[in-house]
C-alpha cells in the first residue's frame, strides 16, 4: 500500500492501544490474522497492514466522525491524476470489456496483467448484460441523465479513479489511485458511461 | 426402434464370442447388449451432422414432447435438463446443445417397461437451444427450448 | 478403478424411479490446465441399466454431459427386492458396474 | 505525502478523544432499511429460476459420491498405525458422528484448542492414525483429478447431522473469544481493493453478477453461509469444504492466503457457525 513507515507504526502504536481499551478482540484479530496468514503469489502479507482511509473505517466500523471523513475524502480526492491531454471520454467498447472482467490482483492472477474493473460484479451498467451485481447503484443511461459536460467527466473519470474522495468508506476499491487501472482503461470505462453512442445510454 | 434392433442384432450375432466371454468372467451379462458408441453421432459438429448420425433426417415439431430445462442457467456446467415424452411408442430419446462444439450430449434408448422420460445434466459453453428429439414409430419428433448462460461470481 | 455409483431405485405405484450417480471427470478434450495444457478426453460413452438382467435404458453420452453425470429414469414393472445393474464403459475402455436392490 | 501523516496524525490524536472509542462492541455501520427494496424485477426472475433448479439438482447431489467415500475412509484401518477413524473423538465422545458436524467448531480439551470439524479430523488422522500434518496439509483443496481423504470425510460426518439444528457451544471461554475474534476478523478491510468479508456479505439482498449474497452480520441470514457446505461445487465438479470457502473467499478479497486448518479460519467459521445456531441443516449442499 501507498502508506509510509512511520504512518503505518503510528497506527499499529495507536490500533494496539485502542484496542487493547476494547476488551482486546480486535488486536487479538489483528494478531491472528498477521500470524496465520501467508504470502502467496503477489498476495504479500503486506497487503494486510492499513493505510489511513483503511484504518479509519476500520476504526468507525465504516461510519466515521464527519471532520474526520470530510478531510480524508478531501484527501482522497487530491489524489485524483487527470489525463494530460484533458480527454476523458475513451472507447466505450473497450470499455465494455474491461467492465466485463474481474481478473487482477488476487494469488492467482499473474502480476502486472491488465487488470479488470469488476464493474458488473456490483453495478448493472448496460442493459445487453443480465448478470450484473447490485451492490452499487444501477449505472443504466449514467450518461443519459448527466449529459458529458467536462464537469460530469470529471467527476465520472475521479469516481473511478479514487471512490474515497467521495464516500470514504465506499466498498468501491480506489481503482486509480492503486494502479489497478490505468488512465487509458479509466478514460474507456468513462466512455462505456457516457458516450451518447454506448449501449448504457440507448 | 432401429438403433435397438441393431443393438440386439449384433449382440445375437456375437453370441458364441459373448459366450466366451461370459464364461470367463470378463463380461457382466448386463453388458452383453450395451450399445455401440455411436461416434458419428457424437462427434459431429453441428445440429443437422448430428441428426443423420442418429439416422434421422427431417423432425416435426410436437408438443407431447416436454422439455424442462432453466431459462436463465445459474452455471453452464451444470444444466439439468428433464425430457417427457407423451408420444406414443416413444422408443429413444436424444438431447442436443445446438452451439456446443459437438450438439449431441446424450442418447437414450428404452425398453423392458421404462418410460420414455430422462434427467440428465449438461454442460454448456454459451447461451444456446437446447433440442431433443425423440423417435416413435420410425418417426422424429423435436422440441427446443433456449437456455441463457451467464457469468456468475466474482469471476477474479 | 473409478469410484463406485450410486444406484436409488425406488417404487411408487407401479412406476419405478431410478436415479444414478457416476463418479468419473467427463473431461471434454477441449480445456486446458492450469499449464495451458489441454487436458485429453475422458469421458463416459455409453451405459446400460438393467432390471434382473433385462436392459430397461441403452444409453449413449458425448463430453458435454457434467462431470458426475446424474441421470434419472422411470420404468414400468420394477418391484421392491429386484435387482438394477448399471454398467458404464468410457472412451479409454474403463468399466463399471455396480448394483443395487429396488426399495 | 508528509502533509497527510501530519493531517492524519492530528486526525487521529482528536479521534482518540472521541468517547465511543472506549465502546467494545462493532455494529454494523449503518442498519439498512428492514428489507432492500433495490432488487430490479431481473434479480426476482432469475433467483426464482435459480431456486427451482437448485432443488431439482439437490435431490441427485453428487456429493452423495464423497458422503459414500468418506464414510468408507472413516471405517478403514489406515495410516502408519493401521487403525480406523472410528475411534475419533469429534466432540460428542469416541467415535460419535451422528450429530458432531452442527456442533462444531468446539473447544476440545485435549488439543486444548477451539477445533471446525475439519481441523479435528485431521488432528484424530495425526493422532490416531499417525499421519504426518504436513502431509495433510501439503494439498488440502479438491482439484480436477484429486479430492482430499479429508474432503471426503468432512463431507460423509457432515452428511451424519442431516436434519439436525445447528448447535455450535459458546461455553467454553475459548469458544467464545473464537466467536468475538472471527467477528473482527470478518470486518477487517485491507488489501489494495479495501475489502472485508463484510463489503459483500454486510448488506441485504445484494448480490455478485447473479449470485445472491448473504449479509452475515444479520443471524436471520447466517444460515445461508453454513448451509450447503460441504457443497458440490457446479464449477469444476468438485467437492468443497467450508475451510475451502474462506480460502477461496479471502483470495477473491485479495488478501494473502490463510492457513489451511489455522486459528484465523476456524474464528471465522465460528462466528458464521454459531450465528447459525438452531437452524436446520439439511447435509451437503450443491453450490454454484
């Protein structure tokens, strides 16, 4: 994760001290996991240590104080990196290819694959696929009730990139923000979205 | 009720070389009349290959021939597919995935008292019709259903 | 030796419902392994069952049929205490035959 | 980078005033409406459709093929000491079956260890039969042409509680600081995609492409996670074992791998196990 050493002490100081005023069963967790799990593959034993929007929605069970999510959000949302060119509205063909998949990041995906957006793991997106998920909002004619003014492809292309900004504890993963995505595949989701022409907005 | 005659022919024919078998304990007499693996059949690639593989050549469509089978499968691994057949003298049923790489999936003769019904489970690779056709009187009757394949899970 | 099957056969009137599980890969010949290997066909082609001896279903099976097959039938004349053998034999000459008593 | 530890820093310095920080207890974040309206007519539809053939496939469940192998393995002599499993004690004394898969996990004295059902024959193997733990845990999940002598027994002890209530024991302190660790470890997010096991199985009525999710944090739904398993799992055609779920669940999460028969899952399957408790279980299942 994107944490720096001192943040990620100051937290297991921190977590361990809470906790251990909780009656223990949360550090008692934290120590189970951190000894029986492994690494496998790219799954490093890393990835079980928490940066601070982690941290803290673990802390809150989700939920947390409003000043403290408002500036993480706002933080999250800095981290947002437009395209340089400005053009944010990509293939929505290939875009619906990336939405389709769910390859990426797990002990049996090789590392450095393109990665999938799992899009329809949780939202419906266009209407020609029936197997889609409904944890997330139905993004069905997304574009048609937005339009695709810069403004909407700002915030459609920063959603993807870093859901954080927006709700800090979203079960959206930070699909930019961690790399998983790259520009061009978040600018063709983007398309998949918006484009007048794309099969979402008929 | 041709394939069955063939299988009880050529089961006769052998006798002698069955007989011999029988004795020495390799074969179970419940084998004795086993079908041959009709490979033409089997191993063609599309739906019309497949008929002539059982010998048929032209189908009517008929509705006291029922086929249960998902709409919408939740795993194109496991389609279970349930065959009905009203027709009188129904004497065999056979299951086909019209866009499998091979249609035909199963062949079913009857005889001694069993009824023209089968349950079988399929694969599918994709969204496909399923037919099933069944003989009655040296005549093909087929009926057809689409079931949808989709992807399920996390698919990570 | 492939794993046993398992043989229900029960009657209910004068029908008999018999219902048989196969244990065996019903590999298709066409997917391929974790290594990008394709993994060769191996599939159940043809099985008979009989009711004391006397064939009830001849059946035949391509390599779209499940892993495991299930299938299920229903014959006329079965009674509790006869006999029903299932024999299946696969692509590679492998065997099976296995017996159970109507209930 | 520094800027956001130092905000980070002073973020957390005010949270740690906050009194709810003294609170023990981790509700769910925010309870859902009673019953989620936001199922589309499609989900009603294909779930309805999904239901009906589940239970045509139910009635043949491969997984009768491994409940007669197990039970084959469970009466054999094996192992380096020749002896059977029917010795085993799996809770309810040697050589009980009948009834042990619903009332596990449990503490077990003699291993002095909160044990799922899996954990503990495999222990009875070690112990009794005198095969090596390493060996049992070299290649512990089914594959293409390989089903574990575990998964096999697993599957024939859990066929043995068909019908019977769940009835997993909060006695023991043990078995109860099981219960409160598998709770945690079931909302811990991590990982680069930040899930916890509850992202998915926190909710009502949601669902994975077309895959019905069962919020886990709710008890009335709890039993959807215990029932089933061991399950004959459509994809691939193989038989699977609740310590195979988690795995498998945990690898979808993106985390790094459990152990195989470790603490971790074990509190986990008694936290699902034990909200199940005084439902019916009707034996292996058949899984997507």
């Amino acid at each position: 994760m994107n944490t720096s050493k001192p943040l990620l002490l100051a937290l297991l100081f921190l977590s361990c001290a809470i906790a251990r005023a909780e009656g223990d069963y949360r550090a008692q967790a934290l120590a189970v996991i951190k000894h029986d799990f492994h690494d496998r593959g790219q799954a490093t034993i890393d990835r079980l240590d928490n940066d601070a929007v982690q941290y803290v929605c673990n802390r809150y069970s989700n939920d947390p104080p409003s000043d403290l999510s408002d500036m993480l959000e706002a933080e999250q949302l800095d981290t947002v990196k437009f395209p340089a060119d400005g053009k944010l509205l990509g293939d929505w063909k290939k875009g619906e290819k990336i939405a389709q998949s769910g390859a990426g990041f797990t002990w049996t995906d090789r590392p450095g694959l393109p990665v999938g957006g799992n899009c329809y793991n949780c939202h419906k997106i266009s209407p020609k696929e029936i197997s889609f998920g409904t944890m997330g909002p139905s993004l069905y004619r997304y574009g048609k009730r937005r339009g695709t003014s810069l403004s909407v492809q700002k915030d459609t292309y920063a959603q993807i990139y870093n859901a954080k900004g927006y709700k800090l504890c979203s079960p959206m993963p930070r699909f930019g923000h961690i790399g998983a995505l790259t520009e061009e595949q978040i600018k063709d989701l983007v398309g998949l979205l918006l484009d007048p022409e794309s099969p979402v907005n008929q | 009720m041709d394939l069955m005659r063939r299988t009880l022919l050529k089961g006769m024919g052998s006798t002698g070389v069955l007989a011999a078998a029988l004795a020495a304990g390799v074969l179970r007499p419940t084998q004795v009349f086993a079908a041959d693996w009709n490979k033409a059949a089997f191993e063609a690639k599309d739906f019309a290959g497949a008929l002539k593989g059982i010998g048929v050549g032209s189908t009517a469509e008929s509705k006291d021939l029922l086929l249960t089978a998902p709409e919408i499968a939740e795993n194109g691994a496991v389609v279970s597919v349930t065959v009905v057949s009203k027709i009188p003298a129904t004497s065999s049923i056979s299951v086909f995935v019209e866009k499998n790489p091979m249609p035909l999936s199963a062949h079913f003769q009857f005889a001694n008292g069993a009824l023209p019904e089968a349950r079988v489970n399929l694969k599918m690779g994709q969204t496909s019709l399923v037919k099933v056709v069944a003989m009655a009187n040296g005549k093909a009757y087929m009926t057809q259903k689409e079931v949808k394949v989709t992807m399920g899970g996390c698919g990570g | 030796m492939a794993d046993p099957m398992k043989i229900r056969a029960t009657v209910s009137g004068d029908v008999c419902d018999i219902k048989v599980l196969m244990s065996h890969p019903m590999e298709t010949g066409q997917r391929k392994d974790s290594d990008g290997k394709i993994v060769p066909a191996h599939f159940i082609q043809t099985f008979t069952i009989a009711v004391n001896g006397k064939t009830v279903v001849d059946g035949g099976c391509g390599p779209s049929v499940s892993r495991n097959p299930v299938f299920g039938f229903k014959a006329k004349g079965p009674k509790a205490g006869d006999k029903v053998t299932v024999t299946w034999t696969d692509n590679l000459g492998d065997k099976r035959s296995d017996e159970a008593t109507v209930a | 980078m520094k800027q956001a530890i130092a905000r980070f820093a002073a973020a957390l310095a005010l949270a740690a005033l906050l009194p709810q920080l003294a609170d023990a207890k981790t509700p769910p974040a925010k309870t859902p409406p009673a019953k989620a309206a936001a199922a589309p007519e499609e989900k009603d539809a294909a779930t309805a459709e999904f239901e009906k053939f589940r239970a045509i496939l139910e009635e043949d469940n491969p997984a009768e093929l491994f409940e007669a192998k197990g039970e084959d393995l469970w009466k054999q002599k094996r192992g380096p000491n020749n002896v059977s499993l029917e010795r085993c004690d799996l809770g309810l004394g040697a050589g009980v079956v009948k009834g042990a898969y619903v009332q596990t996990p449990r503490y077990f004295a003699d291993a002095d260890q909160v044990m799922d059902i899996e954990r503990r024959i495999a222990w009875c193997m070690e112990k009794l039969q005198g095969f090596k733990r390493a060996d049992l845990v070299k290649k512990p999940f089914s594959t293409d042409d390989y089903t574990p002598d575990l998964v096999s027994l697993v599957t024939y002890v859990a066929s043995e509680s068909r019908g019977l209530p769940v009835a997993i024991p909060q006695r023991h302190p043990k078995e109860v600081a099981a219960y409160k660790i598998g709770r945690e470890i079931f909302q811990y997010r991590a990982g680069p995609y930040d899930f916890s096991c509850a992202t998915c199985h926190g909710e009502d009525g949601k669902r994975i492409r077309m895959q019905q999710l069962p919020n886990l944090l709710e008890k009335r739904d709890a039993m959807r996670a215990y029932a089933g398993w061991p399950g004959y799992r459509m994809t691939g055609g193989l038989m699977h074992t609740l310590q195979w779920r988690m795995n498998d669940c945990f690898r979808q999460q993106r985390f790094p791998e459990p152990g195989y028969l470790s603490d971790a899952v074990t509190d986990l399957l008694t936290y699902l196990g034990a909200n199940a408790n005084g439902n019916i279980y009707k034996g292996p299942g058949i899984k997507r």
